[in-house]
C-alpha cells in the first residue's frame, strides 16, 4: 500500500506556484488526493494529501527543490489518507461583529459544547483599519442537534455580536 | 419490480441529451415502477431521471414528501416535463446518485412553473418553489445531460460577489 502525508506550504504568494508544485509531485510518482489551498493575507498557503510509494524523505526531495526557489517553507506529516469518508455538513452559522480579542475562541467554545464538529471554517477581517469587523463562515454538524446551537449562538449574540445559523439539507437527486 | 442499476459519473451517458416520450403503455409504466424503486433504494434519493439508469428518455421522479418542513406535492411523475416560469435564486446544498461521495453548493431558481404529462399521457402544470423546486431542477438537468458538478459554485464564497461601487 502507498503511503500517506500531509503536505504544507506557506510562503509569500506568486503566480505559479500550485502547478510546479504539483508538477513536482506528479514527476516524483506522487499522487494528490485533497487539497485546499487559501490565500491568507499576502500568504500564500497550502495543505495536500499525497499518497507515494515512496517515503516522506521522497516527498521532501521532490519538492524542496521548487519550495526553495518559490520561497516556501515545506513541512511533511505522515498520516492516514482517507478518501471516500466525507462528512456531510447539516448547519451553516456566520457569526459577524466589530473585530476584539478572543471573539474565536468565544463563539468555537460555545458552539463546542452545545455539540457542534466544525467541517469547515474560514473568517476573515474586512471593515476599515480604524473600524475592523470580523467575519467567519463555518459548516459543522450539530451533533446535538440545530436548536442546541440556536441557544449558543443567543449567549454571543447577547454579547454584541451577531449570527445566523441556516440548517443545510443537502438534495440528493 | 427491479431495481435498476445507476450509471456512474465519468459515464458519457449522463451527458447525453434525452429525447422526449411519445408512447404511453405498459413497458413504459413498467419502467417508471422500476425507476421510483431505484430512487428508493438510493440513499436519500428524492428524485431520479432514467438517464441515470441509462434509459435516454425525457422521464423524472421526484419526491420530497420524506422530509420535513417541506411543502410539496407528493410524487411526482414528470415526462417531458418543460419549466415555464423561474423566479428568484436560492443556494442549496446538492448530491446525486450519479456522483457518489461528493456534495456542492448550487444556485437554482426559488419557484418554478413546471408543465408535463404523467405516465397515462395526461398534462399537468405546477407551481412550486424551495426544495421541491430545486430537486425538479436538479432532475431536469439530467434530461439535457447536465449534473450538478456543471452548476457548482464556490464551497468558500457566497452567493453573489460585492459589488465595486463608483463615487
């Protein structure tokens, strides 16, 4: 059986750098399973599941060659690659509010405990410098059910941010 | 009744165009049972259009009745099924037999008008909107050889993009 790795590159951002990485991979007999790449600030950042036959010290080899000369800083972990096992979101919940310390941890705490397993989170800072706000998208699965994070989000709410929660139902036809 | 066996995405034949129903008998009945079976057995299946099942016919199943706090019309059988009328837009989350293991957001039209002839040859219309409507849509696209992996938009991003605003 192949083996399987994570992937991570960050470094300053530039056209190119996802497909000679790739091709990188792709020459060293490396296969990509999912990847997501973002760009976050003037970032540029990466996470990859490869499967290769060979072992990480392969990876590194294959691509430190092209992260070196794209200025990127490249870590490899060793782990289980599992295809075919998505988890299907059933809630979307955007939480928006004038930018403090600690509103991440407060509105993730809460959402914690009333059973939620975030699939997918992304936020963001937008607003002017003088006024920030911060925005954050996230899908999860209310593993305790919808209502159980209503009243969560209404103990954030009451502390000056707002929310809305939207129950996905995903139509398969 | 039997039950079919789906045709998986990179069949070509998903992306063929369907050609319309022009006779109305007991093979063709016999079929649509066979259909709503497969739909049935499929996991979560609310709808199903027999070119999933490699039949290049314009038929579609739907049925939304199974969840809750929809508004619906219980099954629906549509050949040669024609939306007339689309108002509004609504993102919802899309799956499909024909593509296991991978779900999308899609944008779909919120209320629709729908005209068609049940398995007997006689003509309906209907008015219907939310998630009836966008499972409608969903199996109409496969009578033109379209999936939803055609219509994905963005997992990050929302519905419409901000507008640049001139002073």
């Amino acid at each position: 059986m192949d083996n399987g790795y994570m992937l991570t590159l960050v470094g300053k951002d530039r056209p190119g750098i996802v497909s000679h990485v790739a091709s990188a991979l792709y020459e060293g007999g490396c296969n990509l399973g999912e990847s997501s790449m973002l760009r976050l600030g003037d970032s540029f950042t990466i996470m990859m599941m490869v499967t290769c036959e060979d072992n990480a010290h392969a990876i590194e080899q294959a691509v430190a060659p092209v992260a070196e000369s794209m200025g990127l800083r490249l870590h490899v972990d060793k782990i289980d690659v599992t295809l075919h096992h998505h988890v299907e979101p059933d809630v979307h919940i955007v939480v928006y509010g004038a930018d403090r310390p600690g509103i991440v941890a407060r509105v993730t705490g809460v959402l914690a405990e009333a059973g939620l397993n975030i699939i997918n989170l992304d936020s963001n800072v937008g607003g002017t410098p003088a006024q920030p706000i911060y925005i954050m998208h996230i899908d999860g699965v209310a593993n305790e059910g919808v209502s159980a994070l209503e009243s969560a989000l209404e103990i954030v709410t009451k502390e000056g941010v707002d929310a809305k929660l939207s129950p996905i139902e995903t139509m398969i036809g | 009744m039997a039950q079919l066996e789906i045709l998986k995405y990179p069949d070509r034949r998903l992306k063929e165009v369907s050609v319309a129903v022009d006779v109305f008998d007991d093979e063709l009945r016999h079929f649509i049972d066979d259909l709503e079976e497969t739909m049935r057995a499929g996991p979560g299946g609310v709808g199903i259009a027999a070119s999933q099942v490699g039949r290049q016919q314009r038929i579609a199943i739907v049925d939304v009745s199974s969840k809750p706090k929809v508004s619906h019309h219980g099954k629906l059988i549509l050949i040669n099924p024609e939306i007339t009328k689309w108002e509004g837009f609504t993102k919802g989350r899309e799956g499909c037999m024909s593509v296991p293991d991978y779900t999308g957001n899609v944008i779909r039209a919120k209320k629709i008008v729908v005209t068609y002839v049940d398995e007997w040859g006689k003509g309906h219309e209907i008015e219907t909107q939310g998630f009836e409507a966008v499972a409608i849509q969903h199996e109409l696209d496969h009578l033109e050889g379209m999936l939803f992996l055609d219509r994905l938009v963005s997992r990050r991003n929302d519905l419409f993009k901000r507008k640049v605003y001139q002073e």
